[in-house]
C-alpha cells in the first residue's frame, strides 16, 4: 500500500467519492444480488446482468462524483429543455409498451425520457431557485410549480404514475426546502383535498382500481388485488427470522409478481423476516441521513437543494416501494431503489448519489 | 421577504446566514418527516411479520399446498360364480370447467372442430350442468380415441378450461339383463351433496363425480365406495404440481358378491320371450336370491355418464314401463296362486280339516250375486287337495266367507303379504293386503262381506309384488321357516380378503303346523303331476310343486264371458305361477307373472319350468323354443 503509484491512483479513484456512502450503497446492492439469486431461482443470466448494471453504475456514479457542481448548474437548463423536448417526442411518436407511452425510438436505441426527468427537474429547479436566491417571492414559486408540472403532467399522460409521483416528490422537496410558506403547503393541501374527486375523475381505470384494491384487495383477489395480497402474504409469512434465504415458498412458487423488481422487497421479507427488514430500513435510513448530512453542510442554495432532493427522493423511492408491498400504498411502478433488478433506475439513482458526494468533496475546493 | 442586495452587502451576509438556519430547520423537518415515515413501516412489518404471522403463514401455507383427492376405485358386483355385473375401466374423458367459460356454446362449437361431439352429448352436458351448478369440471364426451386425444393436445392452447381426464368409468356388462337389481351410478346431485353432509361422510367424497342411484349400487354405497385418499402437493401460482409432499392412498370400495346366478337369471329373462313380466327366485333355505328378473329392462349404462334428455324421455315414455321394478315395487292380484295359502289359513284356524268337501255347483251365491267358477258346472266334490289342483273357485269363496276378512289378513300378514320384506334394494312396494281396517283408512268406508268373497280367489282388493308371492311360497316350501331374502350373499374386503356374510336376520318360524304345511304341499305337488301345472311340467326329471293363477286387469261384468281374444292386449290377464322344487329338499322356490298373457298354466308356468330345469339339471333351454311359447 505503500507503492506510490497505487496511492496516487487510490487519491484519483477515491478523491471525490464519499467512502461512508459508498459502503452503504455497495451494501444495499449486495443485498439485492443476494434476493435477485433466490428470487430468480439462482438463475446466473439475471445475476450477471444485474452485476453488469452494478459496474456500469459505479462507473456511472464515479463520473458524476468528478463532475464539479458548477458544471452541473451550468447543464441544469440544457438539459430540462432537453428532457421536455423528448418527452413531448414520447407524447408525439412514443412507442407503446404494455399499454403505455413511455419510450422513444431514436433509430439507434429506445430510450425512457421520463427517467431522465428523475435527474433533471431537481437539476433544473435548484438552479432556477438559486438564480433568484436573493430575491425569492411568491412569484418564484409559482414558475418553480409550473416547471415540476408540466413533466409530470406529460409523465402522468403516458401514464407512468410512480415515475410522475417520483417526480412530484423531487420538486416539491425543492420547492419546500427553497422556503415555501407553510401557508401555502397546507393551502395547497386543503386544495388538493377538494380537488381529489376531480383527480380521481382524471385517473385512468386501472390507477383508480390500485387505489381501490389498496382499500380492500379482498375484492379482487384474482384481480388487481393479487398483487397485494400475495406480497402481504410473502411478508407476513416471513415472521421473525424469515424462512430462509432461497426457502421461500411464496417466491419459489411463483406466487410473488415481479418479484426481482418492483416486488423484490417481498421476497427479501419473506426469507429474512422482520430482523431482516428492520436492518434494511437501517440501511437505508443511514444512506438517508448521510445524504442529509451533505445537504446540510452544501456550500450554495443550488447545492443544497439539489442534494437535498435526491436525498429525498431517494428515500420516497424507498418509502412508496416498500409501502405498496407490505400493502399500505397503492401499487404504482415504483422499484426498491438499488435493490431491484433493472439497469436504468439504478444508474438513475447512482447518478443522484454521484452528485451528492460530488457536493460534499468539491465544497472545500469551491472554499479554498 | 425581499431585500433590496446592492444597498447593503452587511444585510446580505446576515441574511444568507438567516437563510442557511431556515434551510437546515427546514432540512431538519424533512428528517423528522423521514424517520417518522420509516417508522410507520417497521411498524406495518411488525404488525404483518409478528402479529398477523400465524394467519399469513397459514395463507401461505395453503398457497403452497393443495390437497388432492385420491380416489378410491368403486368395488366391483359379481354374481355367486364370480361373472361380473358391474366393474370399472379407465377411460379418457374431454372435460369442461363451466366457471372458466364465457360463451359454452361458441367454445362447444369451437370443440367440435377438434373433437367428435354428437348432439346427444351435448343435451347430456347441458343436462349436467343444469343438474350441478359450479361443481368442478363436467365431462362432454368420454371414451376419447388416442387420435382425439391426440388432436386435442395439439390444440389444447386454444381451450382453457377444458381439460383430458383419466377416469375410472362403471360398466354393467350384463347391460339390462340386471338393470333392475344391480342399479347403476351417476353424478352427484345437490340433493346428494346435502345428504353425505348431513350424514357426516361428505368429505370422503371429495373428488367423487358418482353416487350409486339404485338398486344395489345405492344399497350399498358406503361398502362400494371405498375411502377417498389424499395427496398434499406443493403447487405454484399457476396451480401446477411441483412436487408430492404426502400421500395416504385410498382404499378400494368393497366387492360384493351376490346369490344371484347370471346365467339362471338370462334363462328367466330370455324366458318371457317378448312378454312383459317378473320373476324372483329365492333359494328357500337361506333367503338368498338366485334370480330377479323385470322385464323389459334397460341399459344403465346411459346412466352412468348422466343420460341425455332424449333417451330418458323414450324411457320414461314408454308403454313398456321399463323403468318401473315389477319385481319389486309391481303389484299383482295373486289370482289362484292365493290358493294354497288360503288353504293353509282355513287349516291353522281350524276352518277346515283336508278331508272336508264340498259340492262344487259352479257358482255361489253371496247377498244376490253370483261368484262364477272357473269351470262352467263346477269341479263336482271337492276337498283340500282337489281345490288346490284342479283350483277350485267354489272351494275358496265358501272358504272366505267362513274365515272373514280379518282373519284371512292376519294369516297373510304372517306369510309377509302387505308388508316389505326387507330386501336390500331400495324401492320395495308393501302390496295391499286388504282388511276392514285397511278400507276404513283407505276409502273411509265400511268393508262388505261380499267383498272378502272375491279376495279368497286372490282377487278383489289383493295385490302383492312378486317378491312377496315368492318370499311366501319359499316359506311354504321350507316348512314354515322363512328368511328375509336377500340379493348379496357376502361383502368382500378386496385386500385382506375377509368376507362379511350379509346374514340374513334370524329366520322366522311362523306357528304352523307340519301335517297342515304336509298337506298344502302335497296338493302343490299335485298340481304339477295332476292338476293345472301337469301340462307345463310334464316329463320333468324332479318332482316340482306348484301353482298357477290368473289375474283380471279389468273387471268383467257379471254375467259376462271372458274371451281372451276379444280383449285389447294391455287388458288381458296376467298369468301367473308360483313353485318349488325339488319337492322333498326345495332348492329353489319362485314366483313369476307374465302380464297380459292369459291363462297362468300356459304362459307362466313354462318360464318356470325353464328356470327350474336350468337350476336344478342345468339345462339350457332349446334355442329355437325360446321366444315362442307364447304362441302355444
């Protein structure tokens, strides 16, 4: 370890990156290689293509880590006009996949602009809250909420209803860790309130009858309620200690849907029991508090509330994912953030944390 | 909230510190937010993984376990010399899950491309699914070929909800031959389903399709059908077997083993040619029945895959009857075969003694009517014995008269006419053994003396099945000893082999006396050596005994002739014959009415000699006599 060389290439490696949340992170993906080997019935392609995302999201993550965040404030605008162009592309020429609007065909490859909207409407509004740091009205908030919601709304159309709340969720932690008056958060929600049977109206069939099933699955248990009850069973038959890792017999059966995605908590609680999803909630909450401690001590307003948007949004991913497993949340296509198998959420997710720890290492260089 | 910058740098500095405390109060609350949110979720975990586990776990437990029925294969019914009567092969059937179907009709008619589906299965399968809503899955045709089963598969994607079974399917060899006595199976009704609940045993019939309906499939159901077993097996969502996890086998039904002779019974049946009539033959010694014979009969077959509405209509519609058990639930005047029992009665009562004569004129007169004699002039004297032979009417009316009503009811009620006998098939007719007792209950009317008159002829209000005249002649035959007659000889464990003999109940000694039951079977002998069965019995190599009768079906006006070739067809009388044999160790005892055939010596009495002459030298009867004798 004393080899020069391999010391100056362990500073270039792990110069900007934050070790504390790099352990977490690794430890959270571990985690979902182990349950994607029992929940795919050990099957070594799935593995290995999750193992692949891993690297390329590390790789990913590392590259954001370097990116100093003046840059990034500098990309901000681009890249929300970018995203909002593509996204009314998807509205346009969008292929349809499984009933719903999402991709966009570019001749060499399909690609999910709403994933990118994940990154850039924080992105986007940090910097615009921070161009008007100073002079922060009313008025400010308003083209804040426009901005949010004109990509959700689009989003919401495709319909892609968890990527839309995630979206939601990031530029409402904005706009509220911007300063956004009370009055107005509990004006809003007393609106929001009064507007839930015009929403509902607005819902698609089949949002409305997650939401429905969410209130009583046992209405359809074949049905849109299958889901809930099976994954609610998976959890609960999990008891203290679990059945074991690869001894699940609502996942080994087949029982659980989409178990290596969106569903893949029900498999983890089902083998590893309460001990289990206690210490996952640990894991995730010190990821969280990490992420706070960072956003706490970023040096600007766009950095803080950048890193305090991912930091937020992350922990929503986590919440909305596994809330509508254990069966108090509807089911919305939300994955269990570095835990379920797919490649885009989770280079989506690294890149959020490649920025966080960029915030944190690049704030004594922006100092000095 | 808005401050003017380029005045005051100071005020900037301040405020950027003041925003930067706001920010982290509002940092702090989002973490607040946070835990509490996380919170609420160890909380749901807790209340899924702790205390909601047991009920989860049970969930999912049942997910993961189905409990298969195993089932029993049904016993199989064999006559006394091991000839089947009913027994099982395994079928492939082409079944359809009604719950799983939108449109039945468009998916039958989408079947019948694949498949040959004949218009009689589909009422069959109409019928069913009327009959047993939402139970399971119900068979549209059976008995597929390998190619139809072959044709299927290869288009099996096109049909989900309907399924190949393998099935174990009942079969009745012997077809109508037995239909009466064997019965048959069918599907499962809801009335049946409400019956094994209420009897506690529904749940050995998980699984079961078939109940036994009739005749000895019925009686002996709970020994038939043997006990179901289970198979747990690991099962994945979509309800496929993964693996067996236990299994406790099930356990064969119970064979039965009859006293009934196959062959003897075809010979009583081809014996009736084309007529219509019953027969029961009952070994006087033990009450074992060697035959029981209803013709015309069916073939239960159609019944066990539920018939289909057409051929049940021609069933039930026809003039034959052939679904009515004439043996056992048909009730006939006995005619003259009431005779010697009326004898017997006159003997025990002290009414007559053997010896005693009277002059037959041809006639008596009763209260201003004229009771006619079969032989115009009369027999001349008669006694006991002359009566019985040449079956003097005279004889009888006098002797009715004299007993009286009551006295003539007790005395037959000993002998089991007007009651069940208490075979093991279901469905037994009482008869009607008139009394004044009887009629006040009946008509709410006062008996007439004359009425008893005609009742001594074994006319009148008389009518027994001929299982009672059988059951009463078998008596006779085994000196006043009588069984209750019985169809199963011995249930047999198909394992251990054991047998369980179906005893019957205690035998019965009625109070008669020997000389008195000598003298009836003298005179019975008589009849076939000498008297009205001579004819029919002539050249026989056993002496037999016996007795012919004739009863009316319509009522003939006084004074009016009988012509048998005047009368329609359905109204002429039925012919019956009663006899034991042989007559010094009876063997076999029986009972037979030909209906509608006339005179009982010409047209009964012969069936029964074929079935004794079968019996007892195991002749054969001629081929080409069968069938013929009602020409004679």
């Amino acid at each position: 370890m004393n080899n020069p060389v391999i010391r100056r290439i362990e500073y270039y490696l792990m110069r900007h990156v934050d070790g504390a949340l790099l352990g977490l992170v690794l430890a959270l993906m571990l985690v979902g290689l182990l349950v994607m080997a029992s929940a795919s019935n050990a099957s070594a392609a799935r593995i290995t293509a999750q193992f692949v995302n891993v690297l390329i999201a590390l790789g990913v993550l590392w590259a954001f880590a370097n990116i100093p965040p003046h840059y990034l404030v500098r990309l901000a605008f681009p890249l929300y006009v970018l995203g909002m162009l593509l996204l009314v592309g998807v509205a346009l020429f969008g292929d349809v996949v499984n009933g719903a609007r999402r991709w966009l065909d570019l001749g060499v490859t399909r690609i999910q602009p709403s994933e990118l909207m994940k990154i850039a409407v924080p992105l986007a509004l940090a910097w615009y809250f921070d161009r008007h740091e100073a002079t922060l009205r009313l008025s400010n908030y308003a083209i804040g909420a426009v901005m949010l919601l004109i990509p959700v709304v689009l989003i919401a159309r495709q319909p892609d209803l968890g990527t839309s709340v995630l979206i939601v969720a990031s530029g409402f932690f904005v706009l509220f860790l911007a300063g956004l008056s009370w009055r107005v958060i509990l004006g809003l929600a007393a609106a929001g309130a009064a507007a839930a049977p015009f929403a509902w109206s607005a819902l698609h069939d089949y949002q409305r009858q997650r939401i429905l099933t969410l209130l009583d699955p046992a209405q359809d248990p074949l049905g849109s309620g299958y889901h809930t009850i099976q994954s609610t069973i998976a959890v609960g038959s999990g008891g203290w200690f679990g059945k074991g890792w690869m001894h699940g017999s609502q996942t080994h059966l087949d029982f659980i849907p989409e178990r290596t995605t969106d569903f893949i908590f029900a498999v983890y609680a089902e083998e590893f029991g309460l001990l289990g999803s206690v210490v996952l909630l640990a894991l995730f909450l010190l990821v969280i508090g990490r992420g706070i401690l960072i956003t706490a001590n970023a040096p600007t307003m766009f950095t803080r509330l950048l890193a305090g948007a991912i930091t937020l949004t992350f922990f929503t991913y986590a919440f909305v994912n596994m809330g509508m497993v254990s069966g108090i949340l509807p089911v919305v296509g939300v994955p269990l953030p570095l835990v379920s198998y797919g490649g885009s959420s989770l280079v989506s997710i690294c890149i959020g944390f490649g920025i966080l720890m960029s915030i944190h290492s690049h704030k004594k260089l922006v100092q000095t | 909230m808005s401050f003017d910058l380029s005045i005051n740098p100071g005020v900037e500095l301040r405020n950027a510190q003041l925003e930067l405390q706001q920010f982290r109060r509002r940092l702090a609350i989002a973490a607040g937010f946070v835990l509490i949110m996380f919170l609420l979720l160890a909380c749901r975990f807790f209340y899924l993984q702790v205390v909601k586990h047991g009920e989860l776990y049970t969930l999912a437990e049942a997910n993961r376990i189905s409990i298969v029925p195993v089932l029993p294969n049904r016993g199989i019914i064999v006559d006394r010399n091991g000839v089947a009567l009913a027994h099982n092969y395994s079928a492939y059937t082409l079944e359809i899950q009604p719950a799983k179907i939108d449109n039945l009709e468009s998916l039958i008619d989408e079947l019948a491309t694949v498949v040959e589906i004949a218009p009689r299965d589909r009422r069959r399968f109409r019928r069913l699914l009327e009959e047993s809503k939402s139970i399971g899955s119900l068979p549209i045709r059976t008995r597929l070929s390998d190619e139809e089963i072959a044709r299927f598969a290869a288009n099996r994607y096109r049909f989900p909800g309907v399924e190949i079974n393998a099935r174990l399917f009942r079969q009745y060899p012997q077809g109508e031959l037995f239909s009466h006595v064997v019965g048959h199976i069918g599907r499962i009704n809801q009335r049946e389903v409400e019956q094994l609940e209420a009897d506690g045993i529904f749940a050995n019939y998980r699984g079961t399709d078939y109940i036994g309906k009739t005749g000895l499939e019925h009686n002996y159901e709970r020994y038939l059908h043997g006990t179901t077993g289970v198979e747990e097996v690991e099962v994945d969502s979509g309800g496929r077997p993964v693996r067996t996890l236990s299994r406790s086998s099930p356990v064969s039904g119970n064979n039965l083993v009859l006293n009934l002779d196959a062959r003897l019974q075809e010979v009583a049946y081809q014996a009736f040619g084309e007529r219509r009539g019953a027969l029961v033959a009952i070994d006087p010694a033990t009450g074992g029945v060697l035959a029981f014979v209803s013709k015309p009969g069916f073939d239960p077959n159609h019944f066990v895959d539920g018939i289909d509405p057409q051929n049940w209509d021609e069933l039930n519609s026809s003039p034959d009857l052939p679904m009515v058990n004439r043996a056992l639930a048909g009730t006939y005047p006995p005619g003259s075969t009431f005779k010697p029992f009326m004898a017997l009665a006159a003997l025990t009562y002290g009414r007559r003694t053997p010896q005693q004569a009277i002059s037959d004129p041809g006639h008596f007169n009763f209260g201003g009517h004229v009771f006619r004699d079969d032989k115009a002039g009369g027999h001349g004297m008669v006694d006991m014995y002359k009566s019985i032979v040449v079956s003097c009417d005279t004889y009888y009316y006098v002797l009715a008269n004299d007993l009286g009503i009551d006295a003539i009811a007790r005395f037959m009620g000993t002998l089991g006419f007007g009651s069940r006998s208490g075979i093991d098939i279901a469905g037994e007719s009482a008869g009607i053994l008139p009394s004044q007792e009887w009629k006040l209950k009946r008509f709410k009317q006062k008996w007439f003396a004359g009425e008893t008159i005609s009742v001594g002829i074994g006319q009148g209000y008389n009518a027994y099945t001929p299982l009672q005249l059988a059951q009463a002649i078998a008596t006779i035959a085994n000196d006043g000893v009588t069984y209750r007659p019985h169809i199963v000889n011995y249930i047999e464990d198909i394992r251990t082999r054991d047998r369980a003999m179906v005893e019957p109940r205690p035998p019965r000694t009625l109070d008669l006396k020997p000389e008195h039951l000598a003298v009836i079977q003298q005179a019975l002998v008589g009849v076939n050596k000498e008297g009205t069965g001579a004819r029919a019995f002539a050249g026989a190599e056993y002496v037999s005994a016996g007795k012919t009768g004739t009863a009316q079906v319509i009522g003939i006006k006084q004074g009016e002739k009988y012509l048998e070739s005047r009368v329609q067809e359905r109204h002429r009388d039925h012919a019956l014959f009663i006899a034991y044999a042989p007559a010094d160790a009876p063997k076999i005892a029986l009972a037979v009415v030909v209906e509608n055939s006339g005179f009982g010596a010409r047209h009964a009495a012969p069936v029964a000699r074929k079935v004794l002459d079968y019996y007892l030298l195991g002749k054969l009867p001629v081929p080409q006599k069968l069938g013929k004798d009602d020409d004679e």
